[in-house]
C-alpha cells in the first residue's frame, strides 16, 4: 500500500514528466504521442517505475529504447523541475502500459 507521500511524488513525476514528453517528445519518439500514464515509486522515495503509452502503437519496442537511452537526459530535466519538492530525483525506469492496447481487443472481440 502506497503511503500518502509516495502517492503525491507520484503525481508530481507523473505531471512533470508528461510536460517533458510534450516539449521533447520529438526527440525521443519520432512522430509518436508518449502519454505517462502512472507512475510507482519506492517506499524510500529512490526507485519509479513509469508507465508509458505511445500512440500509435506500432513499433512500440523501438519508442521504448529511444525513451530508455535518453533517460539520463530526460532524468535530468526532471530534476530541473522538481529540485525545490524534492531533495533526491529518483531513478527512473520506463515501461510499456499496454492496458489500451488490451481494451481495444476486448471491445474488438465483444463487438464481434
């Protein structure tokens, strides 16, 4: 269970980050929309694993990497937003959020 401050570092991350992809979102995914759709972090506050969803969702895998090769990059902007609530940026990692993608083929497989 997330305690109340892991909870508002996640919605703070999650709003920065998702400002970062809006600004540099070409750089890192080439004519692709990067949504940050949540983000989990360690109870120690040093650890978050962000989900992302990038539409459309065609070579998802290569988006992916980019994303993950630029994370230092991307690490440091988020520090840059955030050095004033926080004392220690924490470690990132990205992962594919493919929950649309499932809902798509559920509503594709009852429509049909």
């Amino acid at each position: 269970m997330e305690s109340t401050r892991q909870k508002k570092v996640s919605r703070l991350i999650q709003k920065e980050l998702a400002g970062i992809f809006l600004r540099r979102g070409n750089e890192v995914a080439h004519g692709k929309l990067v949504s940050v759709t949540k983000v989990r972090i360690s109870p120690d506050l040093s650890y978050a694993k962000i989900y992302i969803s990038i539409f459309p969702s065609t070579d998802q895998e290569t988006i992916l990497h980019s994303i993950q090769v630029h994370s230092p990059k991307i690490r440091f902007d988020l520090g840059q937003k955030v050095r004033s609530q926080l004392r220690i940026v924490p470690e990132i990692a990205f992962f594919i959020d493919d929950s649309l993608d499932y809902i798509d083929k559920i509503d594709k497989l009852l429509k049909s």
